[in-house]
C-alpha cells in the first residue's frame, strides 16, 4: 500500500477545502486534498457559484475576494452557468500552489496515537456516470496518508467522525441554547390529501417519505434536519434550451412514489421546479423530499447512494407528473450526462468543539475574541419532513427563514477546534461547532471559503510552531488573517438593498429580552 506524508491533509475538495489548501500551501507547508468524486469545488462548480449567495461582498475578503473577482470575469447572466468554468478555475489555482489532489478515493480507517490523528487509509470507490457515490468500494487499503495536521472540510464531517470526535446530527430542542428558531416548529398543512397507501385505510400504512412520529410540541429537539436537493438549471419552462433529462427508472423508487405526487398534484397542491431546482419553501414537496435526508449524516454508503440516486429519480418523476420534461446542461456537467455531480448536502454532522456558535451569536449578542472571518445570511431552513398532523391533514415542518443580525458577524476560530482533549490536530471549518439554527445561516459557501482559508492558515502556523491546534496564537494568526486580507469586524454598514435592515428591526421589537442573560457557548 502506497503512503504519502505531508504537513497537512484536507479531506474533502469542497470550496472550503480548496482554499484551505491554497492557505496552507502559500505558507509554505506540503498539501493533499482527498476527494472521493471526480470534481474540485463541492456545490461552487455543481450548480452554484460564488455570488449566488454573495451578492453584496463588502465583508468578504482573502482568498474568497480573490475568486469571487475571477469568477466575476466569466460574464455569464444566470448564476448556475459557469460551472465547468469554476472547475478548471480551481484546477489552475491549485497546480499554480502545487497542491497534490487524491480523486475518487474516501476513509476506510482512521488511527489515533493519543489525542493526535496519525494514518488515514483510503479505499478507491470511483462514483457513477452520474456522480452518485459507489455503494461499495472498488479496492480496499489503496492508499495510506500520514500527516501533521488534518482538515475536515467534507461537507458529512466523515473524517471528525472516524476520529472519534464527537458531533451531532439533527435540530436541538429550543431550551438547550434558548434558540427561540430551534426545535420543531411552522407545521404547514395541505388538505385534501389521503396519507394512507389504500385511500382511507390506516392499516395498510404510509405512503413513502412521510414520517410515523407524532408532530411534537414546539421547539421540541427532532433528528430531522435541512433537506438536501440538487441545484440544476430548472425545468421546460426554458423550452428548447439544453437537453432533457430521461424518464425516470421508477425501479429505483420506494413503491407508492408516484402515487403520492400524483395525489398532491391531484389536490392542487404541487408547484414547479423554481429555478436551479431551489424547491419552493411553501410545498409539500418539490426538487427534494424533506425528511429523506434523515439518516444520510451516519448513513453507509449504501444508504447515501440510495438517497443520492432517489432525489435524481425523483426530481425525473416530478417533471413527468408536471407534464413537463427536465432540462439538464451537458455543456455544464459533460461528464454526468449533464446532472449536477454534487448533491446539496446542505448540513449534516455538526462537531462538539471548544465554542458552539449558536442564534445568540447570529443575532450578534456574544463578544468574540477569536474571529476568523464573518458570516452574513438569513436563518435559512427548508422543510424538514413530511408528516400527518393529529387531524389527519398532510403537512410540513421546520420551515425557516429568519434575519436576526442587523450585519455580518464573526465565527470563533474555537468552533473549528475540537475540545482538547478529544483531538490536537484537526480544524473543520465545514460541519463546524455551531447548533442547527445558527450553522443555517453560517452554511453558505462563501463563509464556508472564508473558513477555510483560515483553517488553513491556522493549520500551517501549528506544523510550523509544533503546537495543538488549539494552543497557536490566535493574536498572531489574527496578524496573518489581516495581511491576507481576510475581514474580521463588521464596519457597520449594511448589506445594501438585498438586505433591508428594517426587517431586522422588526424581529428584534419581537424578542427584547430573549438573549439577556443567556451565556455564549
């Protein structure tokens, strides 16, 4: 088995792994990226692009400023073109920084020498003709890397997971960091729809994707968190523009699939595709199926490829019953058959690190001593799963979408830390230390850029000075951040006219009280 020692190893060439990478390669130090697909970028290069949540980037600096520039000359109007042209962007950045990239490979094993991550073991597990993930390896043991310091920037945070770092999954209830956005909350209903598989028969159970458990109170903790969906160019309202996508193989379906979107489209419940397939918040269900993306986090990879290959078929299916056929964008994605190789897996595990980013910090109320850059969106959550109501009406729950800070605020380099002692040698600067409503608005993938650039900052100053990544000197690695142009404080300007600053005002009047008091975590 081949091994390859470097000084530092990025699992996951997401955006935010690329940047650490380039971060840390700039500084000096040897840099392995491992990604289990084909392609660099994560969701910037598979159906989103830098501005797409970045429209007015006066906070945003660094590297990520540096892109976004580049990335701004491809003159293209929608915001899902460009994609390929963002792939080879990254290619070039990091043949320029020589950095070594390992494709198609994912974690068999991980060992751990005390608190210090030390060999990760590869399988070679290359994904499908259309970028679903192998359910089973190809070859096991096909590569061994050992490194100095470890970067966790997959977006389901496998590497933290192998390393026994501990984590969680799901939205936390609305007492545990009183988060008044948390837990179960904004049951949308739709009537007129029969749950059952036999129309007005409970005994012969559910149909598919619609969740068994009771609704529970508000603000109650639930396993069900953001749902996932693709981000593709959108449907036949573009007539004639690109190619269409198949039928869909229903084989690949649970059974009772098309009988319940036929049933919501019979009740007059089923809306369009939204452009870049960007589900409307308002339906039942649309280019995803909330609560499908449940046991994805801890899933095997059999289970991630069956809800990887569902929301294809499924988003094919949608169409059909929409009575309209699918645009995909070959001249995008030439070598998916024109899908999207990225699912949009929008959050998944989440670390139990130093400091948990929570609402109170969103909102703006805590003092923090060690920023790493700043994050600025909306407490953004889509439907979390499909359910039955105590009335017997099919609904949704968990909707979100909530401006609590009046600007951008700073994320604590302790949320990309594990505890010490848990780990000395690991930062994530994706599926960070942060509770589930404020990683929905800290999970954009400009902010996901803007930590990893520091995480990979931050990484080479612990290979240089030989210290756990917890113990570098945030006061120097602040210096560095600085000279690298990397925004840390809020000039308090506003967002501009996407972000109307009345509307925070508005919620504030709502919630006078609600941080005062509460401790920052």
């Amino acid at each position: 088995m081949k091994t390859t020692q470097v000084d530092i190893c990025i699992y996951g060439g997401t955006a935010a792994g690329l940047l650490a990478a380039l971060a840390a390669a700039r500084a000096g130090c040897s840099v392995l990226v491992i990604e289990p697909s084909r392609w660099l970028g994560g969701m910037i290069g598979a159906g989103i692009r830098i501005t797409t949540d970045c429209e007015y980037p006066n906070h945003v600096g660094g590297l990520t400023r540096e892109l976004l520039l580049e990335e701004r000359r491809f003159n293209v109007r929608d915001h899902w073109r460009g994609q390929l042209d963002l792939r080879r962007l990254w290619q070039r950045k990091l043949e320029a920084c020589g950095v070594m990239v390992c494709y198609e490979h994912r974690i068999q094993s991980l060992d751990k020498e005390g608190r210090s991550l030390t060999r990760l073991v590869l399988e070679y597990a290359p994904p499908d003709a259309e970028g679903v993930p192998a359910a089973a390896a190809t070859e096991s043991s096909a590569q061994a890397i050992t490194a100095t310091v470890f970067i966790d920037a997959s977006y389901e945070g496998d590497l933290l997971a192998a390393g026994g770092i501990p984590y969680t999954v799901g939205r936390e209830s609305r007492a545990t960091y009183n988060e008044s956005l948390a837990g179960v909350r904004n049951v949308q209903t739709f009537p007129g729809i029969d749950a059952w598989v036999e129309p007005g028969n409970p005994a012969s159970g559910l149909l598919p994707y619609i969740t068994p458990e009771p609704v529970g109170h508000e603000g109650d903790a639930s396993p069900y968190l953001i749902p996932f969906n693709f981000r593709f160019a959108g449907d036949a309202l573009r007539a004639q523009e690109g190619a269409f996508a198949p039928p869909p193989r229903e084989a690949l379906l649970a059974p009772g699939h098309r009988e319940l979107v036929n049933r919501i489209q019979a009740a007059g419940h089923l809306t369009s595709f939204g452009l870049s397939s960007n589900y409307s918040r308002h339906s039942l269900v649309n280019g995803s199926l909330p609560g499908l993306q449940v046991s994805y986090p801890d899933g095997s990879w059999p289970e991630r490829a069956r809800i990887w290959r569902t929301l294809i078929e499924h988003d094919r299916l949608y169409a059909q019953v929409l009575g309209r056929r699918l645009i995909v964008e070959p001249e995008q994605y030439p070598d998916t058959n024109g899908w999207p190789h990225q699912l949009y897996v929008r959050m998944a595990r989440r670390m139990r690190g130093v400091y948990t980013m929570t609402q109170r910090d969103v909102a703006g109320q805590c003092p923090i001593p060690d920023p790493v850059g700043l994050a600025y969106y909306n407490v953004d959550i889509y439907p979390c799963r499909l359910l039955r109501t105590a009335e017997g009406e099919l609904a949704t729950e968990g909707e979100t979408w909530e401006l609590v800070s009046p600007g951008p605020y700073p994320v604590s380099y302790r949320a990309l830390t594990p505890q010490t002692d848990n780990c000395a040698n690991l930062l994530v600067p994706v599926c960070i230390s942060a509770s589930h409503v404020a990683c929905a608005s800290i999970r954009m993938e400009p902010t996901f850029m803007i930590l990893g650039e520091s995480a990979g900052m931050a990484a080479a100053m612990a290979v240089r000075n030989r210290v756990p990544v917890q113990q570098i000197d945030t006061a120097q690695l602040r210096t560095a951040l600085l000279d690298a142009g990397q925004i840390l404080e809020w000039d308090g300007q506003g967002y501009g006219p996407y972000w109307f600053n009345e509307r925070f005002t508005a919620w504030w009047e709502k919630h006078p009280e609600e941080y005062q008091g509460q401790p920052c975590r």
